[in-house]
C-alpha cells in the first residue's frame, strides 16, 4: 500500500479544504509531521485510516464526532484518499454521519454516511467499471485487497498516538485477545471446541450404551429371577439362562394338558347336577308359594277393603281444604287486627268504630297546617348546605392557594428535568439514524449467508453441466473429424459419380473418362459431412451457453462470499438481534422526544398560568367569605321561628310526619276490625258444608271418613302388592302344571355339593397350571429377546468404548490436559509461537536502538494461582543480566521497547498477509521522551525502515525531531520536502 494524495474538508479542526501530496512528502522515504499541539497532526492520520476503513483509532473513534464545529452548514465533511495497493490506483471517498441544521425551519436534521470508490486504472475483475458506492461493499472491497482487519491495520501500519504502547503494558488475558484479531488464532479455538463436543458428544453415547448394557440385565434378571454374580462370566450365564427356560417350559406344557382333561370331566358331571337340582327347586318354591299365599288371605281381603275406603273419602277431602283455606284467612285477619291495635297503644280495645274515624281526622288536619312552614325549612336545610359549601370552598381554595404557590417555587427544577429528558431523546435520534445503516448491512450479510448453500448447489450442477457439454462436444468433433477423414479417402470415387461420357472432366478437363474409381463400401458424401458439422455446431453452442452459466454461478458464488467476509449465518443472526433490541430501545426514548417538548413548553409556559390561577383563587376566598357571613345572619333569624313550630321533634317534616302515621294507624285498625268479623262468618258456613260431604260418602262422622284417607304412596303400594298376589299364585299353578316337571319329586336329594367340590378343585388345578404354562412361554420368548437384544448391546459397546477413550485423550492433548507436557492448549501454543517470532523480530530493533542493552524475553511458563501462560513478555537488562518486567522500564525506555514492539509486530504480520502490502508506515508518539543519543539510535532503526522502498511517516511537535529529519534529508524549506509544518 502507498498514499499518494488526501484531501480533507470540515474534518476534525480543518474548517476549509486541505490536501497533503504524499508523492512529493515522501519522495526521500521518509516524512515528519510537524506543530504545535492541537494542530492537527494526527488528525491527518485519522483522515486516512477513515478514508480506508471508515473508522478512527483509539478513543477518537468511539466520540464518533469528527466533523470540524466551525465549518460552514452549507460546506459537507469529506476525505479524499489517493493510494495505490497491490497494483491498483484507486480513489476513496467518504463522508462521516453527522448533525447539520434543517434547510427549512429550525433544529438539526441527519446527514447520513456514504463511501465511493473509483478505479484509476485497470479494473480488477469482478469488479464493476463504474467503482463502488456501498459503505458495506466499499469496506469489503478494501479488506480484502489489504488483507488485514482494521485492527491489524492500526498495528501493523498505523501506530496511533497511545495505542501502540498498550501491547507491551498488556496483561495475558488482553494481549492474548490482541493476538488473536491480529493473527486471525480463532479458528484454532474452534478445534478445541470441537474435540471437547466431539468428547462429549461421544461421552454421551457411550454413557447410553453402557447403561443400555446394564438395564438389559437388570430386565433378563428380573424377568428370569436369577442374578449374576460380580464375578461371573456374563456371556456364559446368559446361555445356562436359556437352556433352564426351555427345560422349565417343557415341564409345564405337560403339565397343563394333563390339568385340562381331569377339568372337562369334573364340570361335565356338575352341569348334569345342576340340571336336576334346578327342577326340584322349581318344583319346592311352587308349593311354598301356594301355601303362603292361602294362610295369608284375610291379610289380602283387608288390603282390598282400605282400597275401597280411600276411594269414597275424596270428596271429603276436597271440602275440608275448603275449611282450612277459610280458617287460615281468620287467622291472617286476627292476626293484622293484633298488629293494627298493638300499633294503637293509646286506644282502648273496646273504643268505638266512629270515635277512630273522627281521631283520624283531625290528625291530618294538624298535618295540613304544618304543610304551609315545610318551604321554609326546606330554605333552612338549603341555606345550611349553603353555608358548608362555602366553609368546604374557602378551606379547598386555602389548599390550592398553597399548592400553587409550592408550585411555582418547584417550577425551575422541572423545567430543568423536562430539559435534561428532552436532552436524552434527541441524542436516542441521533444515536437511531446511526444504526440503521449498519442493520441494514447486517440484514443484507445476512441475507447472503442464507442464500449461499443454494448458489453453491447451483454452482456446483452448472459445472457439471458445464463438463457434460465439454464431453459432447469433444465427442461430436470426433465424429466429425472422421467423417471428413473418410470422406476425404474416398473423394475420387465421388467424383468419379459425377463423370458423363463426353463431358469435360472437372480435374483435369479431359472429355475421356478411361478408368473411373468406383465407390468404395460406407461412403461418405456431403450431406453427412454437413450433417456432422451442425450438430458439433450445436454441441459447441450448448459448451459455450453451459460454460457462461458455470461462470455465471460461481461469480455470484463469490460475491456472496465477499459480502460475507469472516462472518457467519449464527453470528449475523446474533448481532441482527442485538442491534434490533438497541433499535427498538432507541426508538422508544425517541418516540418521546415529541411529548417531552411539548411538556417542557407546557413547564415554561406555566410561569404567567400559575400566577393568574394564584390570582383567581384569592378572588374566589374573598368573595366567599363574604357570602358566607352574610348568608350565616339569616340562617340564625329562621331558626328561632322554626324551632316553636316543630316543638321536641327534630324538624316541621318529622312532626308532620308523625301526624300522618297516627292517622294512618287509626284507619288501619278500622279496617282489620271489620275484616275480623267477615272470616269468622266464612269458617262457619265452610265447616256446616264438611259435615254434609262426611255424612253423603257413607261416613257416620267427619273423623271417620278423615280416618280413611291414604296417601298416593300407600294407594300405590296396596294396588302393587294385590297385584303380585294374583300373580304368584297364577305362576305356581303353570308351574306344577307343566310337562318339564311332571314326576319330579321335590324331596329328592340332588349331592349338587359334592360335584360342585369336585369341578372347583378341577378347574383351580388346571388354572394354575395354565398360568404356569403361560408364565414360562412369556419368560422364554423374553427372555429369548433380551438375549438377542444384549448380544447386539455388548457388540457394539466395546467399538465404542475403544473409540471415546482414543477421543478422550486427544482432547485432552489439544486443550492442554492429560499427555500434554506444557499444559498449554492448541490456541494458547499457536500464540505463543507468534508471540516468540514477534519477541525475536522486536529485539533486534531493540538492542540497536538501546545500544545492545535490552532485549525482549518470551516465557511459555504457567501464570500465577494456575493461570494460562505462554504469553509472558519481559525485557532482559544486559548491564545487570537480570530479567525485568517490562513495566519497570523508564518513560524513554517504554517508549523505545514500544516502538520496537510494534515493528516487530508489523514484520510478523506482515509475513503472515504476504509482505507485499507494507510500503507505508505512521508512527504517532512521543520522541519527546528521548534523550539527543537515544533520539539518533531511533532515526538510525528508522532510516533502514525505507530500505526496499517503504514511506515512514512521523508524527511530532518537537522542534528537534524536524532539526534532525531536515539535516538527514538536506531539506530547508518548510512546506516542500520532506516536513510538513502544520499551523492551528
């Protein structure tokens, strides 16, 4: 890589356009840098590690702010970067996100990132004529042709000012993640990884065949009942298993068929026992029947005649409800006149009708006069509402006077809150439009990561495709090729068919035709030869159609692949999902930015509304303290007149009130005298026609006839029970009357027991054996199938077993256990190894920059309490010849190992990208610390850095590093040359 022009425009403190020609700069290999502090020195080298890689070192590139404050709004940031890497000129530009003003209205809207590129010369293939305008695929474009990640970039090319130092301070946790973005070791993690999960993995299915193993002999154990020892040949057990199982199921086979022929004997006698033995039961419960039923006739003949009474009795029943209903409303009218009169306490029991009537009356005249005072009382209760409203509103207006004064003193905090959250939205926007872009690449790296199998398939069937077509095509220039070839042969005898006697030959022009060739056998003519022609015609057509789509498919093959770069689908998954939870977070506070200006407005426009709600309250408390002490005096005055008219009761409407009910209750008790004397009369009549109903339904009393009252439930149970009279009777007569039992005696002893004995023992005997027999066939076959199912197991377990253990130790191996001497993993070995070449590479310009007194020392040994070692750098002191950590080394001396450090690092990384990409170099850091000597030993080291071509660029305000870089290189004037003075 060589810089040949930047440009930078409102980037960093450069307001207007500033360009540096590093072609002239750097004319002499090497260039300085030189100003004051905060000139802008290393701003330049920011300039172009964004025009290269978008990005900034160090803690400038987390800010994130690198358009110039002062620079004009109408004037856009921009880098131009001019440089040439592995044999292409190209031209880079980019623009970084940042906030200008609106062009129409107020505040600030985003100006969004973009990058460019444009080829200067030949275009790479693959590559579009026109250049590049994708951020993502401007990035891609210029990772790949460098070869080294921006990380890399910054230690490898560019040491920014701060930063290149750290590896050296660096613990071992930190260097080893340096190491790894800078050597790309990862990979190598990724092979510990997958001989642990391979171990695991194969842990897993050993563990389940072996416990496979052991539950298939715990089954055949328990299926079989017999264990083996522990020290007992399995194999050989399980065979005298299976041999004891085919012993015991002969056995009981026999058995059963023996148990089985003695049962069908036992219950072929029982059957015929049981026949006989029912026909004299039969026979014995007809009889018994009969003789019930005929000792049994009065109780029947009763049944008959309670059926009869309780049908007669109905209408009986029907008139005594007739008496109850009436009776029941005597008792409902005594019972109101008792409640009527108990009300009535002052009247005597004996008081006549027309003395309550006209009592009742002049209480109601009463009430008609207090009738004419209930408005003001109404006034009265109104007015004294009135007056507590006016208490409750003085004493709610007190409390808001109070509140809003409290209110306007806590008025400028809030206002400065609403600030503050308003403040947080705005930077959520800004922050939001950051992320888009990026989740927009994401999504589209994304989308290639899941679109690649496919186009890798497709590549893969045009290809061959692709070599099917060649095959054709070669085969179809074959055919052709002997066709002309054969057709060639026999050329003569073709034209020989084209001779006529007389006619001038077409050869040789003679009109004689001595000795024409004849044609000879599979003669070829023209019209083959065309034929063969047009389908290898054809077959090169569909070459060259199959050739393009191969093509076609592996270029689209590729550029999948470099939009995806080191990237894979889980990892693009997981920072999509990432980055979209910080969008939507983002989006929630910005959402709000609208609400929170409307409510900071709202907090400062309440200054003048809560003074004008402080003067309204105090308005309202006077003037309602006025109300209410007028309003008070009237109140007092009505009082005094209402409170004679109303006497002991609490108001004119509770006097009122209690007239009416006194004359309500007089009338009450009228009409329940009244009511009293008409029931009494409807029980009398009622009762006289009970009597008459009794005495027509053949009842001498009415207490006879209620006698003779049943319930449903009883006159269902008597027409039940005469009904299964009838009917036992008719079934014992057909009984005894039937052929099937003629001549059977019902004393006949049937010795159904003993058969019944006999069968029962039978059966249970066969049963038993039956069971047996089943038993021993269903522990045979299981046990005939665990046996296969354990051969199978022990087959397979033993591989396996060989297997998982040659895993185990190679796992170990690799992540630094078991055989492994040093106990350092796969990863932990490869870094060690880089770190020793940069150790040897960083020395060499140590000890000539430090006049042969340091040099660095790597250690492999383990850390302190067990931690991972093989990254130990420490600094050997040849004037004591004691190892020194490198953190004991003074500012000068940091300074020289840092720098050889980072040299070092760069030769190494330099070998592991190709070494070809390496023509320029930056170095931003302190000479300042150096003493005169130490300052020519570093110049000297720097000065063999331009053998081979290579630019060095130094950055440095002091005075005397631009002394030494102008005498080194015979330069005087101060913008020409090799020193660029840079002014604020």
């Amino acid at each position: 890589m060589r810089l040949h022009h930047l440009e930078v425009t409102a980037f960093g403190p450069y307001r207007d356009t500033q360009s540096v020609d590093f072609d002239t700069l750097g004319s002499d290999g090497l260039f300085l840098l030189h100003g004051d502090t905060g000139a802008g020195k290393t701003t330049l080298l920011d300039a172009v590690a964004f025009a290269i890689y978008g990005a900034v070192p160090g803690a400038r590139g987390e800010v994130k702010r690198l358009r110039c404050d002062t620079a004009d709004p109408e004037v856009t940031t921009k880098v131009a970067l001019e440089l040439t890497v592995q044999g292409h000129r190209l031209r880079l530009e980019r623009s970084p996100e940042y906030q200008r003003p609106k062009k129409r209205g107020e505040g600030f809207t985003t100006q969004q990132a973009k990058a460019s590129l444009t080829w200067l010369d030949a275009v790479p293939d693959g590559q579009p004529r026109e250049g590049l305008s994708r951020i993502d695929e401007v990035a891609r474009t210029m990772q790949r042709l460098l070869g080294m990640s921006v990380e890399q970039f910054f230690q490898v090319v560019m040491l920014p000012q701060g930063e290149f130092a750290r590896f050296l301070r660096a613990d071992t946790a930190e260097r080893e993640q340096l190491l790894e973005k800078l050597f790309a070791t990862q990979r190598f993690g990724g092979v510990e990884q997958w001989f642990v999960d391979r171990r695991r993995e194969r842990g897993r299915e050993l563990e389940s065949q072996t416990q496979q193993v052991r539950e298939l002999l715990a089954r055949l154990s328990q299926v079989s009942g017999n264990e083996p020892a522990e020290d007992e040949d399995h194999p050989s057990w399980l065979e005298e298993l299976e041999k004891r199982g085919i012993r015991e199921l002969e056995s009981t086979r026999t058995e059963h068929a023996q148990r089985g022929r003695q049962r069908d004997a036992a219950e072929a006698k029982l059957a015929e026992r049981r026949e006989f033995a029912d026909k004299v039961r039969r026979v014995r419960k007809a009889n018994a029947d009969l003789a019930e039923l005929a000792s049994n006739r009065e109780q029947h003949d009763a049944w008959r005649a309670e059926q009869d009474a309780a049908q007669r009795v109905l209408p009986v029943l029907t008139a005594r409800q007739s008496v109850d209903r009436s009776a029941a409303a005597l008792e409902q009218a005594r019972s109101e006149l008792s409640a009527a009169a108990a009300a009535c306490s002052e009247v005597g029991d004996d008081e006549p009708i027309d003395r309550l009537r006209t009592l009742a009356g002049a209480h109601r005249e009463q009430a008609g006069a207090l009738a004419q005072l209930l408005p003001q009382a109404e006034q009265q209760e109104a007015d004294r509402r009135r007056l507590a409203e006016l208490a409750d509103r003085i004493e709610a207006d007190s409390r808001r006077e109070a509140e809003l004064t409290a209110q306007q003193a806590a008025l400028p905090e809030r206002i400065a809150e609403a600030r503050r959250e308003l403040d947080e939205s705005k930077q959520s926007e800004l922050r939001l439009e950051t992320l888009v872009p990026k989740l927009d690449d994401l999504s589209a790296k994304l989308t290639a990561a899941r679109e690649l199998p496919a186009a890798e398939r497709e590549s893969t069937t045009a290809s061959q495709a692709a070599q099917r077509a060649v095959d054709e095509h070669q085969q179809a220039r074959d055919r052709l090729q002997d066709l002309r070839e054969r057709r060639l042969a026999g050329m003569a005898a073709e034209l020989a068919g084209g001779l006529t006697t007389g006619e001038p030959c077409p050869v040789c022009g003679s009109a004689e035709h001595p000795d024409p060739r004849r044609p000879v056998d599979d003669q070829v003519s023209a019209d083959d030869e065309e034929r063969a022609q047009a389908v290898e015609q054809q077959a090169q057509a569909r070459r060259e159609k199959a050739a393009a789509e191969a093509q076609r498919a592996q270029q689209a093959c590729e550029r999948l692949r470099e939009r995806l770069g080191e990237h894979t689908e889980e990892q693009l998954t997981t920072e999509l999902a990432d980055l979209t939870a910080e969008r939507d977070a983002l989006r929630d506070k910005a959402g709000r930015s609208e609400q929170r200006t409307q409510r900071l407005a709202d907090l400062e426009a309440s200054t003048e509304r809560l003074s004008t709600q402080v003067a309204e309250v105090r308005t309202r408390l006077a003037t309602s303290r006025a109300e209410h002490s007028s309003l008070s005096s009237t109140v007092d005055e009505r009082e005094a007149r209402l409170e004679e008219a109303r006497g002991e009761f609490p108001g004119i409407g509770a006097r009122r009130e209690h007239l009416l009910d006194l004359a309500g209750k007089l009338e009450r008790l009228v009409d329940a005298r009244v009511a009293c004397a008409d029931a009494e009369t409807r029980v009398e009549d009622q009762r006289n026609a009970l009597r008459e109903a009794a005495t027509a339904a053949g009842f001498e009393t009415v207490e006879s006839a209620f006698a003779a009252e049943r319930s449903d439930d009883r006159l269902t149970e008597l027409s039940r029970a005469l009904s299964e009279v009838e009917q036992r009777a008719a079934g014992a007569r057909a009984t005894l009357e039937s052929a099937e039992l003629s001549g059977v005696d019902p004393d006949a002893e049937v010795g159904l027991e003993e058969a019944t004995e006999q069968a029962t023992v039978a059966r249970e005997a066969a049963e038993r054996a039956a069971a047996m027999a089943h038993r021993a066939e269903q522990r045979h076959r299981d046990v005939a199938q665990l046996a296969e199912r354990l051969r199978a197991a022990w087959a397979q377990l033993g591989p396996a077993q060989a297997e998982y253990e040659e895993l185990a130790a190679l796992a170990d191996v690799v992540n630094g256990r078991g055989q492994n001497a040093r106990k350092m993993s796969l990863r932990s070995y490869v870094l060690a190894a880089r770190l020793e070449d940069v150790a040897e590479a960083a020395t060499r310009r140590l000890q000539r920059m430090s006049d042969g007194r340091y040099s660095f020392v790597h250690s492999d040994a383990a850390g302190a309490r067990g931690t991972r070692g093989g990254l130990g750098l420490d600094v050997l002191d040849d004037y004591s010849g004691k190892i020194r950590p490198a953190k004991t080394l003074s500012g000068g001396e940091s300074f020289l190992a840092s720098l050889s450090l980072a040299l070092g690092l760069a030769d190494v990384v330099a070998a592991e990208t190709g070494g070809a990409l390496l023509d320029t170099l930056f170095i931003d850091e302190g000479f300042g610390t150096l003493d005169a000597d130490t300052l020519d030993l570093v110049m000297d080291t720097l000065d063999d850095l331009r053998t081979g071509g290579r630019v060095v660029g130094l950055v440095s305000h002091v005075e005397e590093m631009r002394q030494r870089i102008a005498v080194r290189l015979r330069v005087r004037k101060s913008r020409t040359g090799s020193t660029l003075v840079l002014e604020r």
